[in-house]
C-alpha cells in the first residue's frame, strides 16, 4: 500500500511525533485536530473562516449526508468538494457510529446493518460495500470501513462479536475500495475495536494491520469509560499499531483527551465540542473555559483570551460577546466558533512545535496547569 | 445648520436623486439602503461582511439596546462604534416605534411615554430628551427625535394629537442636543407625521423643516395602508420637504417600494425584510425571490442568481443552499442574508447609476417587470 504519511520529528520522552499526511486535497501537518462538520457545514462557521484559521482537513458525517441529500445527489454536485466548495480535505465517517448513536432502531447482522432514520423513521440498510460506495460518491479524502462499536461494559462475547464483525468488514471494505476505485484517490481507514479487553485490542490490532490500509482508527474509546481507563487503552492500543502509517482516535476534542492522545503518538483527532460548547456559551481560554453568560463579564471590554491571536479575539470583546449571547444572536454562535476552533487550532501548532523541540510534556503539563488549574468555576 | 447633504444629479423625468451625506464615520452615498442592526449586530452577518458588500451605514434599534445591555454599557464600551467594532456610521431611532409595537404596555403623555419591557416586564419611561442622551451616549452618527406614531385608520384628532406632540418632541430634542452635544458630532433628523390627511402632513411637513435640523425624515407610512396610498402620500410628503437636506423613509425595505421612494425624491431607507425573509427561505434574485425550500431546486447546480456578483452566488448553488436550510444550518442564515444584503445593494448602485443616466424610470421599468412579472410562484 501506498505511504501516506512522513514522520518529521518523534519526542524523546514520549511517543509524541509530529509529521504530514499527503491526501488528494492537499497535505496535513500533523497532529491535527480536524472540526466536524455534520451536514457538509461546520456549524455556523464559513469555509472561508476554516480556510483563514489554517485547517486542511474537516470532517463530514456520512449516516446525516447519507439520509440528506443523500450521496447521488452528492455525487451529482461533484462530491462533498463540489457540494461545500471547500477545497481542503474532507475525512467521512462509516456512519456506523451515528446508526448505533442516533438512530431509533437498528440491527446489526454479518452483511450489514439495518437502521430507520432520526429525521423521519424511514429504514435504510448500510453494508460495508454501500459505506465505501457512499464515500466514494463524497470524493472523500479520508473514508472509513463500517465498524461495529461497543459501549463501555460490554461483555467480553460482545466486544469479540463486534470485533469479528469488524475485521470482516474491513476486508470486504478493502475489496470494495480497489476493485471499484478508478479514478478516485480517497484513502480507506480501518478500525481497531476490541473494547475494554487486552486480547481483543491484540488481536484487532493484528487484523487490521494485516490488511496494510493506508490508515488506522483506533475506535471503540471515549465511550463512556473514564480518563484512566480511556488513556490506559489508548496508549495500549495505539502502541501495537504499524508507525508509518497515519492514527486516528475518533470523537475527541477537549484539551486534556487530544495531549493524551498526541503523548501516545496519535496523529488525528476529530469532535464537535468545540462548535457544540461555543453554541452553548463556552469559550476557551489559556486560563480554562469561560461561561460567556455570567454576569461579570457584562462590562468587560478585553478579548475572550488576551493571548489569542484570532480575528475574533483581535476584534471583539467579553462585553459585545455576552451581549450577543444574551440576544441570542447568531452572530454570536458565528463567532464563539470561530473563536474555540481557532483555539484548538493554535493549540496543535503549540503541541506540534513543542514537540519538534523535544518538550512535548513540559508543554503539556504547563498547558494542563492553566487549562485545569485556574478554573473560574465557569459551568453552561 | 451645517448642510450634510451634497446632491450629485437628478434626473429629469421625476424626483429621483443622487448624491451623498457626509457624516462622522464617512460619506454616504445616497440613494442608499441600509441594513438593520436591532441588537448592535445585523442578523447572522459580521461587520467584515457588511463592508466587504460595500454598506457605510447601518441601523442600531435605541428600544431594544436601551432595555439590554443599556446605553450607559454602550457608552462605556465606546459608544456603537466601541462596543461593536463597525467602522463605518450607525443610525439609531428614537426607540418610539418600538415602544409602540413591541411593548406590551405603553401611555403616551405630554413628556413622553411610559412602557414596559417586552423582554421581562419591568417599566420605563422616554422622554424627548432620554431619547437624545440615549443615543449620544450610543454616538449614533444620524439619531432620530421620539415622535409619536398614528396607525392606518387614525381619526384627524388623534392625527393631529400625535402631530403636535412630534413637533413639540422635535423642538426639546434639538434643544438637548444642542445643550449637551460638547464633541458629539451625530446629526438630529425630525420626523414628520400627519398620517393620511394632507392638511396634516402639510402642516407637519412646514413645521419640521422649520426647525432647520439636518435631515428630515417622513414617518408614519408603511403602518397599514395600500401600496397606492403610501405612495400617494409618500409623493406628497416628499414634494413639502427642502431640497437641500437628506430625505429619509423608514422601515421599507421591498425593491418596489423603495423604487418609489426614489422616484420621488427620497434618498434613505432601511428594513428588516431582506435579512428576515432570507432567515425564511426567502432568496432575491432579479427574476423575483425564490424560496429555496421548493423540491425544484434540489438538484439546482446553478447560483441563486446567475447575475449577482456577490460572494454567496459566486460560491455556492442552489442546491447547497437548500440542503443547508432543510437542515436547520447556521452557514443557511449565513449565506442567505449575506445574498439578499448584497442583492439590495446592487440595486441602489443600478438605481444611482440610472439617475446620473437620466434613465431612472426606465431603469425602475425593466427592473419590476422581471422582479414581478415571471413569479415562480414561490412563498415561505
């Protein structure tokens, strides 16, 4: 399989690495936080403003496009590229994961798995083939094999039923991916499941690097387990995994889950937290999070985070951010986001140069202690 | 009284006029629309947005700012302009509209009038006077005097009753102003009322221009009556007013009805309607508004007007817009007052260059018989 990945530089006390990914869209520095944009938009932020931030790569979520407008109509508009006009990369979820999240009913059987819709309860069915079918009608830069998830707590007969499931797909994925591909350049990711056993993990690992994808996930984290446990298999998971090859953790995006994730040598994340909280009220800071609604803010004219480099942070001020929230103005959900994006964006850049300078955990505990220590016990 | 209004042309089939309004935070091309900012923010579209479509004015509403965050905030921030970060000048009004259609109580006496908060209940009260102090404190670049408003269907006495009080009201505002104007450079304009009887107006029209203030604008229209009457007493208010200061009509934002007002002689609008019905589904275009929810434009590759030059329709299609809109998005309001604001600009700069043309009516001609005459039929 073709290399898709460099490394550029490895932390000496840590398995942190910094490094690029080269996807039909251009090339991703690496690690990368990627914004989810759900429904071919991140939410109330522009392309343009994703363009002006720096990101290279979003994501996009394949079960809602699957559903709405549905992928010929995407196909149709020359894939999610010709749909958005973003021109960065685009990564696509199986939609796996939104069937077991988001759906009323679903059933999983060998050859896929059959789902009504959350919009109008009509029923669709997704096989492995139709998950690569679908991607590939996005154009999408980065896709992913259906997968089947486990919740935290799942037996061990589960986790290995899912598993099983899992690497069957995968390779059926693979197939479908080289003899249909033609002319299109997207990468297929598989995925590690296996829950919270370590044989499982082993033996997923084993199956999914055996298949030589261009890119691995490592699914079935942050599911409803704690931080210890989360980091635990994170660090066990990711450290059986190929180093040339690109390592994705699915759906995280707070501060303290990605330096967990990058310590351990992953390369991407992705998540709607940061635009979910903005909506919500919820601005980070070098200091920790601050609930924009709370009174003392009402007259304060600095920036969000005095730090911040960004045009909103350059611009606007504590006082016209609370007063939009107030509002409930859109313009402030438009600029929240563009805010906390832009943080987690700066963030990276900081994580990847602490690295190349080999201090990646002095840079992590410093950020920690600000992020954690100075909480103004800020709550939306 | 300082004379802020420079005519440039007219044109000599009827009373349209171009020319420019030098104000504070620069000059003002006119005829021109500008859009409305009720909580110091245009709905859904950013400051940088504004001045990238080319606008050099904009509307804050005095009620809603004066009920939250409160003018002594605004003042701290900076006034607008501080609190804000627009660049460009801001026109407030009196708040008095507002009191009359948004409060759920209101009771209007010699010295003004009292009210209550549509927001949470509580009372208040604004008087000529708190009108002016509101609004310099606000550093409004054109700021409007407390007036008194009639419905259609007004008797002559109560026409008259509210008549009176206006010009009474216009008096103790300038007297205020210029009591208390130290640095402050906004300028006044009166308001003329008379409702629906051309004694009435004639008389409110005389006593206004009077008072020499800087600009003068026509109340009292668009509250009820038909498109005929409003323009017949639009006309007739305009033909009363001096030539040498800026005519302005509030609240109209439809390209027909603003077409009239050009025609005869007005030469500032503003209105809700281009960001509010684009919020609705509702999209300008020169061969009449669509409304992008109809199945028809689904699979709709093309731009929402293949004409317009604006960012939104060199960018994105039909299609997109739809899917956006069906799906609840943010980036829909987005794009879709951005297009409409843009829309209107480009027809005040048609309509500018009609008039140096001396083609205006024949502009306003072909113009209405696309806008109106090839309806898709659509409505939100």
């Amino acid at each position: 399989m073709q290399n898709i990945f460099t490394k550029l530089s490895s932390d000496p006390g840590c398995n942190a690495r910094t490094g690029y990914i080269d996807l039909p869209h251009g090339r991703v520095q690496t690690p990368v936080f990627m914004p989810v944009g759900t429904n071919a938009t991140v939410k109330a932020v522009s392309k343009d403003s994703l363009e002006t931030i720096g990101f290279t790569i979003i994501l996009a979520n394949t079960y809602h496009l699957f559903l709405r407008p549905g992928h010929e109509l995407i196909r149709q508009a020359g894939g999610l590229h010709g749909f958005t006009g973003w021109k960065g990369n685009f990564l696509t979820d199986s939609g796996g994961f939104q069937v077991f999240s988001l759906a009323p009913f679903r059933k999983v059987h060998d050859n896929g798995v059959k789902f009504q819709s959350h919009i109008d309860g009509s029923k669709h069915e997704l096989s492995p083939e139709l998950a690569v079918d679908v991607q590939m009608a996005f154009g999408s830069d980065v896709f992913m094999q259906l997968d089947v998830c486990t919740e935290f707590g799942a037996t061990e007969k589960q986790s290995l039923k899912a598993l099983e499931l899992t690497t069957a797909w995968a390779k059926r994925s693979k197939d479908r991916w080289e003899n249909t591909r033609d002319g299109f350049d997207g990468k297929l990711f598989g995925i590690v499941q296996g829950n919270f056993y370590r044989d499982l993990r082993k033996r997923s690992a084993a199956e999914i690097s055996e298949l030589d994808l261009p890119g691995i996930a490592i699914g079935g984290l942050s599911v409803g387990e704690s931080f210890p446990v989360f980091e635990e298999y994170l660090a066990f998971t990711a450290s059986l995994l190929p180093t040339d090859k690109p390592r994705y953790v699915m759906g995280i995006g707070t501060p303290d889950y990605m330096l967990a994730a990058v310590e351990h040598g992953v390369d991407m994340f992705d998540c709607v937290y940061p635009t979910r909280t903005a909506r919500n009220g919820l601005l980070f800071t070098a200091d920790g999070p601050i609930a924009i609604k709370h009174a003392k803010h009402a007259s304060d004219f600095s920036a969000v985070d005095a730090e911040c480099p960004c045009a909103v942070c350059k611009q606007y001020t504590r006082a016209y951010l609370r007063h939009l929230y107030k509002c409930d103005e859109i313009l402030f959900s438009m600029l929240a986001s563009y805010h906390n994006l832009a943080f987690l964006h700066a963030l990276m850049h900081g994580i990847r140069n602490s690295i190349e300078a080999g201090r990646f955990l002095e840079y992590k505990r410093s950020f920690l202690s600000r992020y954690q220590g100075k909480k103004e016990g800020d709550t939306v």
